[in-house]
C-alpha cells in the first residue's frame, strides 16, 4: 500500500512574493482553478492581513475553490488569526496557518525575546486560531538554523494548543539535505505528541537544495510537502511541485505517492509562468524547454535507439508531447535521416551523406537547424521524392457565391483529385484535400503572415494538424495565400508516418 503525501502548494502565497510577479484577483482565481485541476491537496490562498487585495483574493478563492483545503497565512498575532478566518468564511475546507521564528536570529534579532516567550506566543496564537477553525498550521520559522532540542519543545507546545500541523521551515535554504532529514527524524523520535500531528516540509532554494531536503523530509517522516509550481517564491524560489512529484512517481519503491495528475503539469506550469510574467529556465527539471530536448549526437542516437537510454520520465506523463531532438553541428546521421523521415523523405545512404555534409555546412554557420532549412537543403539535391505533392489547385469564391475548391494531388506517383465547398476557399480546399487523404486529420493551428507589405508579396503559412495525438507541423510560401495554405496543410500531412 502506497503512502499518500499531502501536496501543499503555496505558489500564491510564497510564490507570489517574488517582485515583479503579483497577480491580480482574477489571475489568481485561474491558477487555483488550474492549481485543483491538477490535483493539489491544499492552497495556500494568502496573507489577509497584509493588503486589502490579498484579503479579497483569499476570500475570491475559497468560494471559487471545492475540494482543495484553502490555507491562508498568519503571523502569531490575534487580528492577523481573525482577520485570516474572515477571509476564509467561505471556504468549503479551511486552514489557518500560523507560526513565529525559532532561530536563535529570529529570537534575539528579529523578535528579540526569549527562547520561552516565542513559545507561549505559538501556543497562543495556535489555541486561538482553533477558536475560528478546526484545521491549524503552525510553522516555526527559520527551523532549519533552530536547535533541534528547542524546535522539539516548541513543536510539542504547538501541538499540545491543537495544532494539527507542524511546518519545519528552511527559511533561508541552509540546510543540508543530510541535517534537514535528521531535524525530522529528531523530532519524530523526541516530540511525544508528534502522532497527533502531520510534519510538513517548506524548504527554499538558496543553495539549490530545496528539492533534495524536501524529499529528505518526506524519507524521514514529513507527510505533507510544500511547494510552487515551477520552483517561483522568495530569492532563489521554493521547492518546486513538479519536481518533487515526479521525483516520488520516479521512484515508485519508495512507496509514496500524490494525488497530482502529473499530465496536467506542464500546461499548469505554462499558465503559472505566463501569468507572473516569469519564464521558466530552459534547463529547469520537468518544465524547461530543454527538459526533453536532446543535442548531442550520441544522446540523440541514443534516444532514436531507445527512449529510455537516456530519459527517465516519459515527457506525455507530464503533458509534454513527445521528446525533441534539436539539430546542431553535434547531431549525427541518425538524427538527420530521423527528421527527414519525419518531414515525409526517404534517402538511400550516398544520398543522405550529401544531405549531411550541406547539413554540417549549414550547422556550423546556424546554431540550430530547423525544418524549413533542412527542406531547403534536400531541396538542393533532391527534387520530387516526397510522397504527397500539390498537383492542381483551382478555386472559385466571392460575394453570393459558395466557395469550391478543386485539389490535385500526386499520392505515391499518381494524380487523384476531388472537388469541396466550405466556408471559404481554404476551407474548401483543405476538405478537398481530406477527401483524398484516408486519414483523420484535425487542424489545430493555422497561422498566415504577410513576409513584406505589398500585395504583390509573399504570405507565410504555417499550419499544425492533429493525427492519432501526435502533432505535425507545415510550412509553405506562396505569393498566392490559398495555394501557400493548401501545400503547407499537405506538408504538415506527408510527415504524418
Ligand atoms: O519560509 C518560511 O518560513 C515561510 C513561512 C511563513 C511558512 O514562508
Ligand atoms: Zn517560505
């Protein structure tokens, strides 16, 4: 039986301190609205006590929010708990989170009290805020520097006030993945009511280490994790969700599981990213451009090999369409020969090491190839191979008229054409084409572009269509836009294997 850890996300809270990334009411709403979707146990909706508009939102997200407990935060102050409990009248679960630093910093500088003052304060504000509701987080702020004998004392204390909750912070990111499993075993072994409670995690990222002390935590003991899509929060960020998530599905051993459907990570990760207006590190675990991306030749040929030699997760298990293999001067034949399949081309070998050696030409001038230079490049040598060809295209449309087009297409040698209307010549044209295709296609993207301004010039189009999942891309230029619509909708469809 698989053990479930609490997915506690406060990308809205501990996330969205970050400058220059506040996000309104409405934005807000969207990400927890994606945030649940996704599965999340609980949100972290805000801090009411500091502005108006983080009062609003927290009161805006637990009426648009069902299942996920909506968390708002507290300092161990008695308006901060009520004004927090206001702002949480309308949610269907409720959490108060309250808490006060217990680093010998935080009690000498910061609060400058005693060791034993800072635990009367917790275990006040905790017996208060369960005057408002029966779910009550306390975090000790700062715990990663804190002794662990004093922490176990605090923690006790907070627990014994009714704390259901116990957050060990790593505020400032100090911890050593080793000490901060050690912090939670201690108190696992040394806080006689620890049952009573579950341990959380809150780790951030100044050493980039936030991921590994999370899941130290968790090996050690912690149930619940905190976490922000993408890895956004203070300084060098917070622990991030997606990387714990599938570090627990990577290593199924373990035994732990979450409630996260990992498929919705990516496009969760995207809105997060738009939203706050901070893009996501190429290179970022998970959710980078570059996280399914191969470049080097022995990597790539690799991959073409087997996917697994050289990636753990499967990029569909977190929403990610298929791996990538970019071109540069580093790839080798395999992946050459691999996208011009792709790109609907078959060469014997002579001819594919003449594509490859203009292939490398052009590489070491152009950082990366794409498709529309490898067209150009086989185009050189190579003219008629392709499977799917545009042989005749006649269309006929105006006002009071019903637009008809007429496609010829050369399938594998030989002419085939049939005739369609539709909402416009394109459309017409593109069901002309369907017709003689015996595959199901769906368009998902179609984009024209004017390459200069006159009338008389070039359009660019660019088409994406669905088949069986996948995803296949066209391109064509044309001075006549229908014509450039057509071929690049039947590029897009020769890739198709
Ligand atoms: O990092 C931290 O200690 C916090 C607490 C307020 C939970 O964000
Ligand atoms: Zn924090």
């Amino acid at each position: 039986m698989e053990e479930k850890i609490i997915i506690f996300d406060t990308t809205l809270r501990d996330g969205e301190q970050v400058p220059g990334c506040q996000l309104n009411t409405v934005e807000k709403i969207q990400v927890a609205q994606a945030l649940e979707e996704l599965g999340v146990d609980v949100i972290e909706a805000g801090f009411p006590i500091s502005s108006p508009g983080d009062f609003n939102s927290v009161v805006e997200i637990s009426k648009a929010i069902t299942n996920p407990v909506i968390c708002a935060l507290t300092r161990a102050v008695k308006k901060d708990i009520e004004v927090a409990a206001e702002a949480l009248q309308y949610a269907k679960k409720k959490r108060i989170h309250t808490g006060i630093g217990v680093s010998p910093y935080h009690i000498e500088f910061k609060i400058k009290t005693t060791p034993e003052e800072i635990i009367r304060r917790a275990s006040d504000a905790v017996r208060y805020a369960r005057k408002f509701v029966d779910d009550v987080e306390f975090y000790a702020e700062d715990a990663g520097r804190a002794d662990n004998e004093y922490l176990a004392k605090v923690i006790e204390a907070v627990i014994e006030a009714g704390a259901t909750v116990v957050n060990i912070p790593d505020t400032t990111g100090y911890c050593l993945p080793t000490d901060y499993g050690e912090k939670i075993r201690f108190l696992k072994n040394n806080v006689p009511n620890i049952d009573k409670a579950v341990i959380s995690t809150h780790c951030h990222n100044d050493l980039g280490m936030a991921t590994a002390n999370t899941v130290m935590g968790v090996l050690n003991g912690a149930r619940q994790v905190e976490v922000t899509m993408n890895g956004v929060g203070e300084r060098a960020g917070n622990t991030s969700l997606e990387e714990v998530v599938m570090t627990l599905k990577s290593h199924k051993h373990l035994g732990l599981s979450t409630g996260i459907n990992s498929q919705l990570i990516y496009r969760t990760s995207r809105l997060v990213s738009t939203l706050m207006n901070m893009p996501v590190q190429p290179n970022k675990a998970i959710v980078g451009r570059n996280a399914f991306a191969h470049s080097s030749g022995i990597h790539q040929d690799g991959v073409l090999k087997k996917r697994e030699n050289y990636e753990i997760i499967d990029p569909v298990e977190v929403g990610v369409k298929e791996s990538s293999i970019i071109l540069t001067a580093r790839s080798g034949r395999a992946a050459l020969n691999h996208r011009l399949e792709l790109l609907g081309y078959k060469f014997e070998k002579e001819e594919l090491d003449e594509i490859y050696h203009r292939f490398l030409k052009l590489a070491d001038k152009k950082k990366v190839i794409n498709d529309e230079d490898i067209k150009i490049l086989t185009g050189e040598v190579f003219q008629g191979e392709k499977a799917l060809r545009l042989e005749l295209l006649q269309v006929a449309c105006g006002k009071s008229s019903v637009p008809v087009a007429t496609v010829g297409l050369k399938i594998n040698g030989e002419v085939h054409t049939s005739t369609a209307t539709g909402n416009g010549p394109i459309d017409a044209a593109f069901t002309a084409v369907k017709q003689l295709i015996n595959k199901t296609v769906h368009l998902e993207e179609f984009l024209i572009q004017a390459i200069t301004r006159g009338s008389d010039d070039m359009g660019k189009v660019h088409v994406q269509v669905e088949h069986n999942e996948k995803t296949y891309y066209g391109f064509s230029a044309n001075t006549d836009i229908v014509t450039a619509s057509v071929e690049a909708f039947i590029d897009a469809i020769a890739k198709i294997k």
